[in-house]
C-alpha cells in the first residue's frame, strides 16, 4: 500500500474525540420515522429502530445488527 | 456434564475418521484443539509477539537500552554550568486487552472480540500506556502516566481476548473452531507481519563483496560483517573492511549515515591495552607457527604503526577522543564528559549482543576479543586461508519474526517520542517561557500533562500505519534494508493459502530488483528448514520461500548457561590462544576460549551427546557448529548459538536414538543420513525422521509427488493456493472483500496423513472426480477438458462468490455523532413510495434474500441536519440511491448495520454482502493436484459420453497429450488409488517416498484393483456414447482429486465493438472494467498479415478502433489547414456544409475582390476566397493528432491524395 492510499482511522481515538455536550444521549435521540425490524450480532435479540436512533444492541449493547431477512416474497425464476 | 471428559484425541491416521469429525464439528473439544500441527504451523508469529510484551519481554529490554534522557534549561548558547538537568524515563509499558471506551455506558460487556472488529471494519486494537518517571537535578523521581494510544493486538497472543481459549469457547465468540491468530485486524482486514530472512546474528561473516571497493579509496573486496543483536532483538551491524595497504576500518551506520574509523581506535577505546598484547591476540605468541606466516605479521604490524600518529596511547584518552568525535551524533547531554561519551559509543554501536546496558569491563573486554577474532579472520580470509561465507545460504541467515519487528518499532517510536519529540517540546517552552526553569513548581506542574500532550505520543497510531500500509517510518532505517512491503493481507480464498502465509519466508525487498540470480538459487543448505518446491515461479522466485513443515523457529533464547563452564571444563583455555593452531569455541558471539584442532571435535561431540541426553544442562535446542580445520574451507571453530530467531529441524541423533534439533549453521558440517539405509556407519550420526519433513504444508498435499516432474509440483504448490475451496466456518462473521466458496466439497480419497494431521478436512478444497483419459470429442485439445453435463448438475464444482460492499456515508468526517452527521440512510420526505419500486426497505437499505442486477438500487441516503430538538432533518429534499454496477445477477445475503463503539452514534454505515453464484460455465478453470491444469471446454450430455462395461461414466475427460510431455506420474498413480480406494472404500495413503522399484505403486494398487474386479493397469474396455460400439482402445479410467481454480471466464471475459474511447487518440480505453479493448499488438498484427486476412486487420486496427472521417485539402494536402465556413443564411445547426482551405484561399481585401469564384467567410468576419480543393477522408484518429503534434514542432506532413 501507498503512503497515499492510507487513510488513518477515524472511528475511535476513544476518550479522546471531543466530549460533545448531550447529557442523556436517549433523550435526545427520539428518532422519526417509520421504525424497522433489526436483529442483533451477538445476542440476537430483535429490536425496532427508527432513523437517528443509535446503532447498539437494546440488551446486550452490542454494535452491530442485521437486517432481518425479507418477510416479502422473494421469487427467481427457476434456471 | 459433571463427568470428566476424556482429552481431545490429537492423533490422526490417513483415514476418513467421518465420524469422529462430525463429532469434532457437533461438539467444538472444550479443552484444546484437535489439530496440535496447525497450532504450531503459526506460533513462530503469536510467541514472538507475546515475547514483546511478556513480563522481563522485548519492551522491558528495549526500556533498559533506551535508559535516561537529559536535559537542560536555560539559553542554548550558554555551557552547561548552573543549569538545572531534567532526567526522564520510561518506567514500564502496559498494554490493555481491546475494551470498549468509558464513554459506553450501554453495556456490561466490555470485550472487543476480533469477530467484531472484522465485522465492523475497524482495527482490533488495545490501549497503550506508559509509566513514566522524572527528576530535575538530584531530586527525588515523580512518577506520571501517558497515554499512548491504542495499538494493534495480534489475534491469540497474550494481549487478545482469544489466548487459550478452547475450540468451544471459540465457536461462542464467532471465530473458527480451528481459529489460530498470529494475524492482526487492521481496518476489518486481517493482516500479517511477513517473515524476513536476515543475516545470522552475532556470527562474524566473511564477506567478498566486490561493491565495498566503491565505498572509498583503497577499500577491498574483503570484509567481515557481524550484525549484532541487542536483547531486545533490534540489531547494529559492524563492519570490518579490509585496506589495500593492508589497513583495517571499522565501519557502522548510525541513522542511516554511515562511518568509519580506525579498527585499532575501538581496540584502543574497549580496553587498557597494548601493542604486544594485541599483535599476540592477532598472531600468537612468540615462537608459535603463526609468527612466521609473514603475510599475517606484516599486516599486523602495518596496523599497529599506522595507528601511531593519532597519538592516543591509554583506554582514557582514546574514549574521549571517540566521545569528542560522536558526541553529535549520539544526542548526548552537554554535561556528559566526552570519555563517558565515548563509553555511550562503545555501548550503543560496537558490538551489542556482547552488551549493551551497563556495560561492565569483563563485557568490554569480549568486545575486545571479539574484534581481535573478526581481525583475524579478515586477514584469513583475504590470505586465502578460509573462503568467504555466502549471505545467500540459509547457513548465514536467520528468521525476522513479526513480532520482534513489531517491537522494534516500538522502541523506536518510545525513543523517538522521549528522545526527540519531547527536545524540541521542551526547547519551544523554555524560549517562550524562560522564567520556568526545571525547578520551579510551574514546571513540575505542566510537564506531566501540558508539555507531554504537546509531545506526539499516539504510538498506537504510528504502529496501525505500520501494520495497514507495511511502510516503515524510521529515522533508523532498524538495521534493515527495506522501508516498505514488511505486512501483506492474510488472504482467505482458502485454507491453504491462508496457511500458507504464515509459512511463507521473503528474502526481501531489496533483493527483488538485483539483477543477479544469485539470492534466487536452491542452495542444499535449505535442506530441510526452506522447502525446495514451495516457491511460486515468476518474479518473487525464489526469493519468496516456505518453511518446510516440521521447521520451527525459535522466539526465546534458550538456557545456556552452563556451557561456557563445560566447554572450560573439556580442555578450552579462557587465556589468549596461545595454542599451536588454536581453534576458537564461541557463544552466542562470545569467544569462550581456544583449543587444539583435535579436542574440538571431541567437545563438539561431547556437549552433541550431552544436549541430545539432556544431561549437564545443555538445552536440546542449542545450536553447535563444529567447523573442522580445511584448506580454504570455512574458518575453523565451534560456533554455538542459543539465541532465538533460529531455525532449527528435529532429526534422530543415532548414538541416543532420540530426537535432536539441528540448525541450518551447524548442518553442512553433519552427515545426517536421509533414509535408514543410507546411514554410513562410523560416519553418519543422524537420519531423518522421515524424507517428507523437507516439504512445506502444502508440497506435502499434492499426492504421489515424487512420481511428478518437479515443476509440476511447484505448479500445483500454486494452484492449492487459488482453488476454490472452504476458507471457513466462520463466514457470517467475515466481511473479506471477495471469498470464494465450493459448494460441494469433498475429502480426497486419496492424501497424505499430514492431511488430517492439519486439519484439511476442516476446509474442503475439490472434488473426487471419475477421470478418463481419452481424445473422444475435440473439445478437449490442448488442456480443455470436458465436463459431464449430469455431473455438473449433481453440482461438481458448484461455487459461489462473497462480495462486502462497505458503504460510509461519514468517509473522511471526524466523528460519527450525530452532531456531525450531514448525511443519513433513508428516504428524503416523500420519497418513500419510490423504494418499494426500487426494492429496497423504509429505512433506505435492501431486503435481504432479493436478487439484484446491474443497475438496481442497493441502499438509498439523503443529506440531513440536526435541529434544535437534536432530531435529524432533511436538507434539501433529494434522494441518493446507491447503485450495484455488476453485469452478474446477484443476492443480498447479509446487509449489516455498523453502531460506534460508544454505542451512541446513529446509522453512518452499513455493509452489504452480496452472493453471487457460479456454477462451472465454460471457460471456468479446474486443476489436478499435479499441476495439470486445464479449461472446461463443454459440458458434455450424459448419454453421448462413454461408458464402461460396469456402466460407469467419466465425469471429466481430459486429453492424453497432457501427459507425455509433463510427466506427471502421480496422476496416474493417484487415479489408480483413487480408483481402488473408491472400491473397496479406502482412504489411500499418498506420502511421497513410500515406494520404491521393488514395491512400486503401480503393483500395489493395481492388486488392489484386481481384487476388486477390475483391471490391473487401470485400463477399462469403453463403449462409445453415441454410437454404442466399443472403443479400440482399452481406457485408462480412476478418480482424480479435481480442484476448482479462483480463475473464472465470469470476472475476465471481454468483449467490444465500440465503447468508451480515450479522447485524446479516438482509440479504444484499455482495461476490462470500462469496457474497454484488447490491443492488437505487432505480434497479432503479423498473424493476420501472415493469414492473408487484410480486411480483418483493417477491422480491427482501424474501423473497431478510430476510424475518423476528416476533411482534408488535397491541393496543399493537409488536414490542418481545413476548416468549416460560415454563412448568416445557413442552417443553424447543420452549418454551410462547406469546408475550405485557409490555407490556399486567398484573403479579401477592401470590399470586393477580383471576383474569381466563391467568398466564404471563416467566422472571425473575415471573408476568403479559393481554397475549394478539400475532401472527406476515412483515417485512424492518431494520425491526425500525430499530424498536430509534428506541427507544433515545425514539421509538416504532405499528404497525396488520390482517387481510390
Ligand atoms: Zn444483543
């Protein structure tokens, strides 16, 4: 790889990204929108979250969901 | 369960053992994994890392070497007196398991599991720490901690959340049941750091070097290079260079500078000396046979009278004078002396490994004999008495580890940040605020958090770059002789390539650009410890080697301790050798003493019994190289290492019949019988354990390789590495860019016992297919092969391709919060009704199972802000739609939605992973295991293939001419085994080396055959499928392990009749990906002239490519003169349609001309006249624009044109 092509990290420098001034990120976050059902990566709890809600987990806090597979038909052609 | 259970059995046979790994698979072992071999495969990677941060490790080392920096306040300018001395340490390093941040409050769980990194695209990392202590003057230390960000943590070290964890526990946190670490997680990627062939520690190497006579005047060819090893694994080497006069320099470089000085001057400097004592150290002593070898005492003498006119005489005044000299370059406080100067010299530069903290005067003085005994072998060398020692034999070199590499950074960047960074820190308060001195309480109070903070301590983000891009940032350069390519990605395409990686030895990067084949060639000294197979053909041949399977490496020195007093105690005199012809016994570097040529045979093989014994203290793993005394061969000595970073290999010692480990240094001087016949008796003292143990993993796959041309077996040692095959269990966990997956794996009937031994049924790689050998159709000329249409739908070679699409709306923003957030997944208000046309969900992303094609909509966002009540709004009413751009029909499998880890931040990033089908098409690539590899070239009906008399049909055909001119036996032998093993229901042990001319192969299975009803030779009666009749050939019929290779006609077919074009030629863009061309080279051009097939050529060079229609003037003859009129009464879109000369018209001026023909005007209102004389031609653009460009340097093309 390049010097060029890398890019540093972004996510978390952690503790030390600025403390942004929202006590209770819950209050704040009453998300809109039609709500969808998401399953969870590790414990796989399913949950309904709106758009701007936070992406973790409702019980075990984890970080990343699933889209729960389509309840719509799905139908290929048969080849 | 309460009752014990019995340990996981780690035994395996070549057997099938179905149901003993159903059961492995039902019921993960709860104690430890089942395959020991693939766990110490990788472990050179996780002990050397656990070596870095272990308690008294790597880092602790690398502390005591860095020691104490000083500084002083006040002005620059002004000598040191009455300045206050800040002295600074590091006290100890910690680094942390990978936990959430406290700014998460939403859960209990604080683990970072790697699964998760890998899913979530970040980097498995863990916090960084550092103690640090200070003092101002003669004050008491004041302790205080820093931060120093987060570093990578390798998988399964002991700094990972998966050290030691059971196959079960495993399983439970998303890994691989058979997960081995000793990889990074770098950016969702795993990363390894490769292992790098170095030049043997602390062994003096005679060097004939024909480029040392560039480095300066008088400079030889000769020289003798010793790369000294620190404790903590980073490495100086010295030099010594040989003169034409006779001279000797010490050479060595310091950040990447280099320099020189007198060899006598570091002499000198070590210890209080004297010219006698080191012409005897030299020569011997008086009366001795070496005294009349005049060659040697003339060059001695030369060395100590050159010396003379630098007038230091005493250990004293010779430091200071070093001191004075390096004082600079050392980065030594002013108040230092220059002796003590010259001491820091001699302890950071002049041989390491011989001590390198707190140097004491008995290690100065192994410094001294050492330098004495690298002289001498100089003068050995360039009098011709001993030969020079090959940097390119395994003999010479030793193992980089990845973990020490990574350590090493890690004390350069500490040195770095409490050297250098915190200077000029420190340097830029005192100039702005002079009033604090080091001792004031303003001071004591900034340093710890105002001036560290301002020093640049994130480490952990200096070693991510490292890992992610494998570029060394290095003001030292680390001794090495690469800044970049030290990491590559651990691909998963399938589990052999994967192991692949952690086996795999490069000789640098450096030595890819020599011009000379040299470092490239299979020396006999890699017996056993590189394999002579495993190496890809191509540029990195030869360079880029793998460890032969049974080859370990050591990660810590081994205890030997006891040696130096044995070796004392076997007759080795510790004086000066002032033996007759002394022999020298070292360690590690370490002269121990001197003995007679013939007692060191007899300690060789005396401490040789005793470590094979065990007895006496000697470790097992201890090297001892016994050089015997020759003419012109190596310099005579027993040179013993017990350091780390060797490789070594178990062999049988005879005299015990035990296991001994032997070295790639001390082998060429053992006669170690390959098979138990060979052994010479009276002479051979070992045999191997058994002639397979020179392969890699993967040489020891392909069956029946001894039966197979060499090459083959380097081909196949590749394609192993490219089939298509399992790369996991854990594959919902993965979010690779592209994994390739086979669909219907199968066990091979026929393998080696190493194949349970790793663990390959784990990770399927092909399919056991019916293979006849025969030219039935034509479709299988010149390595195609045909499939069975049935068999190719029963699902052979059924694959599926796995790609992760990441899609980040917050690229390149600094914080994912949602008070950053510009952009949101989703709909803008309205346009909700469009996505259930689009076929993607109300919050913007895909159903997951739908099937996509080119062009439909994979996930939609629109551009937000937050709002005064901190609820996202739409900016500006627009939606974007993310499209999927792939020809090929695709299913969403998995769309994944990616938090932070504060577990605060809302949805900026998602991952999509799509599945895309690939049964075998034609033109899709399969492979045997031995290197035959070839095309599908039609998948055949079922009833037009041929048949047996049993009514057995070939799932593959492939044609005869494979065979003769690649001699690849195996095949043969393998299909004959598989043929029997599939009869009677037989696993078929392959091991190469098995059978010989008495016992043959074909015997064996072919018995086996005939007991089962078929033919001896393998050979059957077939009837043709189409018409019935029995062929008049007998056909040779068995079953074949067939692998399906990545190479798919799917991702290169390319096809075009027109496309994109590059503007400035009009000619087809190159590349698949635009839809671009394929050149038609001078090559192919030929072809077609040769075939006579003009019009083809022209189609393709010129109307597929820039055919161009042009005006031009045929009276001038030149297309750059043309140019279109203009006419206020003419058509506005279509123009005059007149196109004139300008260049033979004629100008008019005033009102009207002469009137001779047609005014047209040229636009710029000037009017014209004559010039009428133009035509269309059809020419390939380049021409014009070569036109243009011979014009703009003044040359002018005239072109004739006639009438066709
Ligand atoms: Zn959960």
């Amino acid at each position: 790889m390049s010097r060029e092509t890398y890019e540093a990290p972004n996510t978390g420098s952690g503790s030390r990204a600025p403390a942004l001034g929202r006590g209770n990120a819950e209050s704040a976050l009453g998300g809109e929108g039609p709500a969808t059902q998401y399953k969870c990566g590790d414990c796989n709890a399913q949950m309904k979250l709106k758009r701007g809600d936070p992406i973790r987990c409702l019980d075990c806090g984890h970080r990343v969901l699933y889209k729960e597979r389509t309840k719509r038909m799905v139908q290929f052609e048969a080849r | 369960m309460s009752s014990k259970r019995k340990p996981t059995n780690t035994k395996w046979s070549h057997e099938f053992d179905t149901l003993r790994r159903e059961n492995l698979f039902k019921n993960p072992p709860q104690d430890h994994s089942a395959y020991p071999l693939l766990v110490q495969a990788i472990s050179p990677h996780i002990e050397s890392f656990n070596e870095v941060f272990r308690e008294g490790g790597l880092v602790t080392k690398a502390i005591r070497d860095i020691g104490t920096k000083y500084y002083l306040d006040g002005d620059e300018r002004t000598g040191p007196a009455g300045k206050n001395v800040l002295s600074i340490r590091v006290k100890d390093v910690v680094v942390q398991k990978a936990m959430l941040p406290p700014s998460n409050k939403f859960t209990t769980k604080r683990h970072i599991f790697p699964a998760e990194c890998r899913e979530r695209h970040v980097t498995y990392r863990g916090r960084m720490e550092a103690n640090l202590q200070y003092k101002v003057n003669n004050g008491d230390w004041h302790s205080f901690t820093r931060d120093l960000g987060q570093i990578p943590i390798m998988l399964m070290s002991n700094k990972c959340h998966l050290e030691k964890n059971s196959p079960d526990l495993l399983v439970q946190r998303h890994e691989e049941a058979e997960e081995l670490g000793g990889f990074f997680v770098v950016n969702g990627i795993e990363k390894i750091i490769r292992l790098l062939i170095v030049n043997r520690r602390n062994f003096p190497m005679g060097i004939l070097r024909p480029s040392f006579k560039g480095r300066g005047a008088a400079f030889t060819q000769y020289g003798i290079l010793i790369r000294s090893v620190r404790p903590d694994e980073t490495s100086q080497t010295n030099v010594i260079h040989y003169l034409e006069d006779g001279n000797c320099t010490f050479r060595f470089s310091w950040r990447k500078n280099e320099y020189l000085i007198p060899v006598m001057m570091i002499l000198k400097a070590l210890v209080d000396t004297n010219d006698r004592a080191i012409f005897e150290g030299l020569v011997g002593l008086p009366g001795s046979k070496a005294t009349k070898n005049s060659f040697l005492t003339d060059r001695v003498e030369l060395l100590l009278r050159s010396y003379k006119h630098y007038g230091l005489y005493t250990k004293r005044k010779t430091r200071a004078f070093l001191g004075k000299k390096f004082r600079i370059q050392l980065g030594v406080p002013d108040t230092m002396s220059n002796y003590d100067c010259g001491t820091e010299f001699l302890r950071k530069i002049v041989l390491v490994h011989l001590g390198n903290v707190d140097v004491t005067e008995a290690q100065d003085n192994d410094k001294f004999k050492m330098l004495l005994f690298m002289i001498s072998k100089l003068y050995a060398l360039v009098g011709g008495d001993c030969c020079g020692d090959n940097p390119d034999a395994v003999q010479n070199q030793e193992i980089l580890l990845g973990g020490f590499l990574y350590g090493m950074i890690l004390k350069e960047r500490l040195e770095d940040w409490l050297g250098t960074n915190l200077r000029l820190v420190l340097r830029d308060y005192l100039r702005k605020t002079p009033g604090n001195n080091f001792a004031t309480q303003e001071f004591a109070k900034q340093l710890p958090v105002r001036l560290m903070g301002r020093t640049n301590e994130n480490i952990g983000q200096a070693l991510e770059y490292f890992m992610s891009t494998g570029n060394l940032v290095s003001p030292t350069g680390l001794d090495l002789q690469q800044v970049s390519g030290f990491t590559v990605v651990a691909e998963k395409i399938n589990f052999l390539r994967f192991i692949s990686h952690f086996r795999m030895v490069h000789r640098g990067s450096f030595f890819a650009q020599l011009k000379t084949t040299t470092v490239r060639k299979l020396l006999p000294e890699s017996w056993g410890f590189l394999c002579p197979v495993h190496t890809p053909d191509g540029s990195p041949c030869g360079l880029l080697n793998h460890l032969s399977h049974k080859c370990k490496i050591m990660t810590k020195s081994v205890n030997a301790s006891a040696v130096p007093q044995l070796v004392v105690d076997l007759g080795v005199v510790t004086g000066s050798s002032d033996i007759d012809e002394a022999v020298i016994v070292t360690l590690d570097g370490k002269v121990l003493g001197w003995c007679t040529p013939k007692q060191s045979l007899l300690i060789a093989d005396t401490l040789r019994y005793w470590k094979v014994e065990g007895s006496h203290n000697v470790p097992k793993e201890l090297e001892i190289c016994y050089v015997p005394r020759s003419q012109g061969g190596q310099y005579p000595g027993i040179y013993m290492s017990s350091s780390p970073s060797r490789m070594i290999r178990p062999v049988k010692y005879l005299a015990l019949d035990k296991e001994d480990f032997v070295g790639p240094q001390e082998q060429p001087f053992m006669s170690i019988a390959v098979i138990e016949p060979e052994i010479v008796s009276g002479e051979s003292t070992h045999v191997e354990f058994d002639p397979t143990n020179i392969l890699s993993i993967l040489a020891n796959m392909t069956p029946f390789s001894d039966f197979n041309q060499s090459p083959r077996n380097m081909y196949q040692c590749q394609m192993g590495k490219q089939s298509m095959g399992t790369p996991g269990t854990a594959t919902r966990y993965r979010s690779d860019n592209k994994t390739y997956r086979l669909q219907t794996g199968q066990t091979p009937i026929v393998r080696a016992p190493l194949h349970n031994d790793y663990g390959f049924d784990n990770f399927p790689n092909g399919m056991n297919a019916v293979v006849a050998v025969i030219s039935y159709t034509g479709y299988d000329m010149d390595d195609a092969m045909i499939i069975n249409k049935s068999a190719h739908e029963r699902g052979f070679g059924h694959g599926t391709i796995y790609k992760t699409k990441k899609i980040d709306l917050s690229e390149g923003q600094r914080s994912r919060s949602i008070t950053y957030m510009k952009k949101a997944f989703g709909f803008a208000p309205g346009d909700e009704a469009k996505g259930r046309q689009g076929g993607i969900d109300e919050d913007g992303l895909p159903f997951v199972g739908r099937l996509v094609q080119d062009g439909d909509i994979l996930c939609c966002w629109h551009t937000v802000y937050v709002d005064a009540s901190g609820a996202l709004k739409n900016r500006d009413g627009v939606t974007h739609y993310e499209k999927y751009k792939d020809g090929e029909t695709a299913f969403i499998e998995e769309v994944r939605l990616i938090g932070g880890e504060n577990g605060s931040d809302p949805l900026s990033m998602i991952s999509i992973k799509l599945r895309v089908p690939r049964s075998p098409v034609i033109g899709d690539k399969f492979s045997s295991r031995h290197g035959q590899k070839g095309v599908a070239s039609q998948k055949w009906p079922m009833i037009d293939m041929p048949f047996s008399e049993s009514g057995m049909q070939p799932d593959v055909i492939i044609n005869p001419h494979a065979f003769p001119s690649r001699m690849t036996i195996g095949m043969f032998v393998e299909s004959l085994a598989g043929k029997a093993g599939a009869l009677h229901g037989l696993a078929q042990d392959s091991t190469p080396f098995r059978f010989d001319e008495e016992n043959t192969a074909g015997d064996y299975f072919g018995h086996q055959l005939m007991k089962a009803g078929y033919n001896y030779y393998g050979n059957e009666p077939m009837y043709s499928g189409i018409t019935g009749e029995e062929l008049h050939a007998d056909i040779y019929v068995g079953l074949v392990y067939y692998q399906r290779l990545r190479h798919m006609v799917n991702d290169k077919f390319q096809v075009r009749t027109t496309g994109p074009i590059t503007k400035l030629t009009g000619q087809p863009i190159k590349g698949r990906k635009g839809g671009g061309g394929i050149r038609v080279g001078e090559m192919e051009r030929d072809s077609l002239l040769a075939h006579g097939t003009a019009f083809l050529l022209q189609d393709r060079l010129l109307n597929c490519s820039d055919y161009q229609k042009s005006w031009i003037c045929k009276s001038c003859g030149t297309f750059i003169s043309t140019q279109p009129t203009v006419s206020a009464y003419a058509n506005r879109r279509k123009g005059t349609g007149k196109v004139r000369c300008r260049q033979c018209a004629r100008k008019i001026e005033g009102a009207l001309g002469s009137g001779t023909g047609e005014t047209w005007d040229d636009g710029h209102g000037q009017r014209w006249v004559g010039g009428e004389d133009t035509t269309i031609v059809a020419v390939p653009g380049v021409l014009k624009y070569l036109d243009v460009e011979l014009a703009a340097m003044g040359i002018k093309l005239k072109y004739n044109v006639g009438t066709a």
